[in-house]
C-alpha cells in the first residue's frame, strides 16, 4: 500500500505517468465517471482550506466514488483528544482512502504508519503539500507541453512560500530547468533551497527584486502572496507590495507565450484586469487541481484504467 | 447559461413550466431518480441555512446527482480574504451548477458574472431568495390548483419580510389576486410595494390590522414571525404580538379550503395546536419546496426531461 | 414505522436476526452494495460526534444510498430557535431515514414522535446510545462466537459511563453472563443498575477494585475512560487513575482468548503498546460499528435482504 507524503514520493517517471493519466482524464472524462463505484474517500481536514477539500471532494465523485469527512478540527474528534494515529485507524474502517490537512507538520507521516489506507497529504502545517506540487506541475506540463528546458520565474514571498520550495525540488528533477527568483531581500528562498537543492545539483538560477526586469524572459511566471505579517514594520510592507503586484503593464513586457500560475487564493497580488488575459492560468490550475487529484486516488486505490 | 438570482427572473410562462415539471416531479419521483447522475452541485453557504441547504441536497441527490460545499464562511476560502468573484472561478472547476447563500446583497449577482456554470441565488442578505417564492407558487398551485382568483391574506412582519414582498411580486403577475394585509401599524408592507407595485398596478387589497376580522375571506394565509427586535419597545411587542398568533380558535373562523403557509422556522407565530389541520400547509410547502428545486435544477442544467 | 430510540427497543430475537444480518453483511460486502440506491439519510449532529456519524455515513453510502445534514448545533436550524419537532418533520420531506445526536435526554423521542421517517438516536445526553450497545454485542459474539455463557468485565468510570449501564442492560438477557465490575469506590455502578438490573434479575456479579485480580477470569474486558472531572480532589485521581491503565503486563495476566473493548475514543486508559496484541479488539469493534449500522438501516428502512 502506497501513501503521498511528500511531493518527491513518485520518481520522475511515476510522476510522468500520473501526469499522462490525468491529462487522458481531462481529456476522456467520462470514460472515468465509475472507475470508483462504491469506494469512499474520507477528507480529514484538522483546519479549513475550502479549496482543496473542494478539490478532493470533486475528484472523487467525477470517478463515481463517494465522500465523507470533517471540515475542521472543533467538529472531529480531536477535540475529545484522539490522537491522529487513532483517527486514522478508526478511519480505515470507514474509508477506502484518506485526505488529510493538518496544522502539525508530520501529521501525515504518523497517520500513514498507523493506516490500512492510502494517505494523501493534503497539506501538514508549513510542511508539505504535494498535490498542489502535482497540480502545479501537470498546468505547466499541459499548458507549454513539456517540463523541462523552462524559465520559471517564482514570485514573491520566496521565504515561507511552501508551494514554491515543493515546486523548485520538484522541478530541478527535468533538464535544463532555470529559475528566476523574484523578492524582496527580506523573502528570499532560504538558504537550504539555494545551496542544498540549487547549487548542489548545478541549477542555473539568479536572485532578483524586480519583477518588470525580470518578465520578459520568463516561460512560467508563478506568484505568490506577499502577507503584511511577514514584514518587520509597514513601511517596509508598503514599500515593497506594489511592486509585486502583477498587472497588465507588467504583463505587457512578457512573452507571448508565458503562463501565469497562482496556487490561490490571490488577495490582490495579481489585478484582476489580468484576469481575461489569455496567459492568466490560475484558474485553469484549479481544473488541473481536479484531474491530477482524480489520477492521485485512482492511482493509490491500484484501480484499473478502463479502456 | 441561465442563473436564478431573482424570483422574477422566470416570465410567467417561464415558471409555469417549471412549476408544471415540479409537479410532475412529485407525482413520477422515480423517473428521474438518475436525470442528474454524474452531476455535482455546489452548496456555497456563507451564512448557515440548514432548511435551504439540505432541501437542495436533498433535491440534487433525489436526481442522482451528488453534492459538495460549505455550510458556513468560516469553513469556506472567504476567511483568507477571497472575492466572491474568485470562489465562484474555482467553484466552476469543480461542480456543474451552484447554489449560493451570502449575507450580502448583490454576491449572487457578481457570482453569476463570473462564473462559468448556473448560479442560483439562495439567499443573499434582506434581498433575494427566489427558490422560497418558487417554493411558495408551488405549494399555493398544488393546493389551490390555480394561482389567479385567491385572496392572499399576508400575516405578520410585512414590512423586514424578504419572502413577502418576493411573494406580492410574484403573485401580481396572475389575474384577479387580492391582498390582505395584516400587520401592525409598525410592521405595514414598505412604501414601494404599496405604491410601485400593488397601486401602479391597479392590485385590489387592503392593509388591515385584525386577523380575526380578515380571516374569513382568505383563500390562502401566509404567516410570518414577528420579531421582537422590530419593535421600538417591548411593550408594544408584547401587546401586538399575541394577536398575530394563529391557534385554533382563529382557525375556526377561516374557510374549509383556506390553507396556511410559513416560510418556516417558525417560532411561536403559529399554534402547535393547528399543526393537525388538514389546512395547514407548512410542512407540506417543505416538500414542495424539494420539487421545485429538482425542477430548478434541471431546467439550469438543461437536463432532458425523462419520458 | 419503527423507530431506534434505546438500547431495549429490540427484543433477544429481533436483535439476534440484526446481528445475523450484520454479520451476513460482513462477509458479503458488495452484495449489499447497491440495496439503498437511492435512499437519503440524514445525520442531525446537534453536538459532534465524527466517530458516530461518520460511521453512519459510511454504512450508508456502503449500502449505496447517500447521505445530507449537519454536523454542530450552530450550523443548523436550531440556532434560529426551531423545535426538534419542528425540524424533524422538515427533516422527513428531505430524507428516508435519520440518525439524531442532541445534548438533551429524550430528544429522539420527541422527534421520533413527529417524524415521518425513522429515527435512530444517535446519542441523547448522556440518557442512550443504542447502536453503540448493537457495536458492542455484534463485536462480542463475533469474537467469542456466543452472547451467553461469558464472564464479562466492565473498567473504569461505572458511575457515569452510559455505554457501560446500556451494555449491562443488553446482556442481561443473555442466559449465563457473569459481570465483575472492576472500579475505584468513587466510580461504581449506580445503585439502580446494581439492585434493580443485577440483584433483580439474579445475575452474578462482583464489585472488586483492583485490575489485577480480576483480570484473569475474563473473557471480556470493556474499557472506559476515567475523567479527571469525575473525582472530588485531584489527589485521589491522580492515585487512582493509573491502576486503571491497561498495558502489556495487565494482558499477561489475562486468558489467551480474552478480548479488550473501548467505546473511544480512549486517552491513556489503554496503552498504545497493547494495540499490536491480536486480543486488542477496540478498532475492529469500529469496523462492527458499521456492519451493525448497515443492518440498522435495512431493518428500520424495510428493505429486502439481496438473495
């Protein structure tokens, strides 16, 4: 039995295959519609995140399976002080496959060891969180058609941003991968990310704080929220916001062939006269969100691709 | 695509079909027991409705459909600063038709501008709530088997009632409807129905403030709560309140074929003691309210009526 | 129309057949995988409670039928000040079949009384908890095989524990069932179970204090949690709480074929080293929990048992 922990659990070529069942998903999907009959997915989510419980739920109901769960931890038993490792057993009893969010990072590798079913993290604290990764990775792959020989540029708070940590590990794996780090000096990656992943594999990458001297040569522009909280003091914060919001000035200076990605919610790091933009994809990023998720479960459950 | 977002939406030919289908709905359920398989709808409650809710997952599930959302904001993306706009994006990924409660009037307007499946308003702020008056044309039409020709007594809080001046809306549009209306000075229906609707269009009704003295006439009496809040002082509330309770002895002075309807909760505005009327309608109108709903549905969504 | 309100409700036979359903069920899971198509229960959780409604969810969706409703008091109607009559009759125009938890003893009664549909109570105060009882006999004959003939020992809080009173009153009516009721002084069996059940009834039991002892001639242990709350000083919990631990020293002094219960979920009144013991039977009791709430559902809902 298989869990998803961590967004490098699948080898490069797991990955590639996960990503090929997907897109025949977005492509075919009817053909999936009961590839789940009579299975069940339990959404254990210890804190609220709307949009991947959302995400999970629609997954598995397009494959014909049903749902049960909890929202948030006051409605769950954690309340009563189960431990996670109980929960999970009780789960297993209920479930044919679990998605778990929870504050604690770790969560998911304790429930995986104590399960008799596949978990799938679903996000643990400022940990982990891997099928935002596969997510980010199948919007890339469907929208330039390829994963390697790219130019991404990551935008924003590149400190505490964990989808963009999971992205740049996942995505030194391809060839001829260069990244643009675009912040400001006090939310740059972290020093384990430049030397331990970055310079230790050869990564071409550079640094830098200016997001309009940095556009035009990207292929993959992929922002982030820049929160008030993570600033010593607001001027700072209002010195810098604005010039990592993404509008249509900004946008003018890129190809025009590059894609912008956001794991969202966006609060107001992207101006919605993006929006209609051709090269805005973060909305279509939602839809990936539900077929990479759709080939996740089918995949765990060891389901058979119907013909 | 169609949205519902307010009860006049539909023309009079328009809600007569679909008054007609939810008919048929009621008297042939199993026939469409699978008109929706494969179909998700999203129930995005901002504000906790548990009767509006559950009567549209109940009518979603009774057409093989299934269902996901939220029940209230804090378990929803809006506690991370969301616009309703972006929601309504991501919901569009992950359902087929969504049904949108919000405590602010208008958010099912700009939900439906953005988003790319039939949006129904269920409920936003003082403002709308079209699939009550839905609701409330079908209950009135299945016992009274016509909507032209009634007196239509109103009871209760006419002028804060949201259900009642959609109803008045509604019901103008059938010849030969009269209104009574009964209420306390404090609580009279608002100038713009007076004057904009029932006078401009020529309505006959009377606004009254003895409900012993206007029962008799009614063909229909649509109850609703008084709220204490509404008063300028208590006094005045516990004055009035008692004669805008509806037991048995009031009962007896209303004819044989009169019915009563409630948008329900009801607190204590109508005896339990009328519960075993064969006149009263209040619980019925629930299960009306399912019908209507699975007939909204499918009209929305386009579904082929079975033969 | 038959209602599950307490444990008793059932008589030996009828209790007998449900249990032989449940078991039926156990070993030919996907025969019954589609017996509830198209069949709706409603959870009405007042207070939460995942373990118990979660296991109804599952049991129902294994049945193939679906499931609506609401998980805390705050997100339902309750909070607008409607009557559990009032709910429970709306309740009946959106679903088959429901299962109640309320904070208030005597609830499901009441709204079994004015319910169109069945009503399981899902937990009433801390009054009943009938399938919990129906968890703990289906568990107990399918490890040891029988219902009678069995020396059965009860630990922990025997005052309060209402899983306790209600497990007592089932068995009972077995022939042959001795009890030995192992607690500290502060905690023993209420003086109407001890004279009016068990000295009534001329059932053998013994009050003893001490784990230990009693151990040995045990063919069933069922654990229950001590809370702190329950003792009048710290001291004496603190004193007490550990000769109520079960571990792996406890297990040796027990038969080969004895068998450790807990309603959970537990805190520390087990040890998590005895869970790898094939005696340790408190998560597979979970997994009987929805054997036994399938058959429930059959049996109230009346439907036929698949050939």
């Amino acid at each position: 039995m298989r869990h998803l922990l961590n967004p490098l659990d699948f080898s490069v070529e797991e990955t590639n295959e996960l990503l090929t069942l997907a897109s025949d998903i977005e492509h075919n999907l009817k053909k999936y519609a009961h590839v789940c009959d009579g299975k069940k997915l339990a959404t254990l989510f210890y804190e609220p995140s709307t949009r991947t419980r959302l995400s999970f739920e629609s997954a598995m109901l397009s494959l014909g399976g049903s749902v049960l769960g909890f929202s948030s931890a006051n409605s769950s038993s954690a309340a009563k002080g189960e431990s996670v490792a109980d929960t999970i057993r009780m789960i297993s009893c209920y479930a044919d496959i679990a998605a778990m969010r929870h504050p604690k990072e770790g969560s998911a590798l304790v429930a995986s060891m104590h399960s008799q079913i596949p978990v799938i993290n679903a996000g643990d604290g400022g940990h982990q969180h891997p099928t935002q990764t596969l997510t980010d990775l199948m919007t890339i792959r469907s929208l330039k058609g390829r994963l390697d020989n790219l130019t991404i540029g990551l935008c924003g708070d590149l400190k505490f941003g964990r989808t963009v940590h999971s992205l740049i590990n996942a995505m030194v794996r391809y060839p001829n991968v260069r990244f643009v780090l675009i912040s400001p000096d006090e939310l740059k990656v972290p020093e384990y990310i430049r030397e331990d992943v970055l310079r230790a594999k050869g990564i071409e990458f550079k640094e830098v704080s200016n997001l309009d001297a940095a556009i035009p040569e990207l292929d993959i522009l992929y922002m982030t929220r820049v929160q008030k909280e993570r600033f010593f003091n607001e001027e700072d914060y209002i010195r810098l916001k604005d010039s990592y919001i993404l509008d249509k000035a900004k946008m003018d200076l890129a190809k025009e062939d590059m894609y912008v990605l956001h794991p969202l919610p966006r609060v107001n790091e992207i101006s919605t006269e993006v929006d209609d933009d051709p090269r805005a994809a973060y909305f279509r990023q939602a839809q990936y969100g539900v077929y990479v998720r759709m080939a996740l479960i089918m995949t765990l459950l060891e389901v058979e691709k119907p013909c």
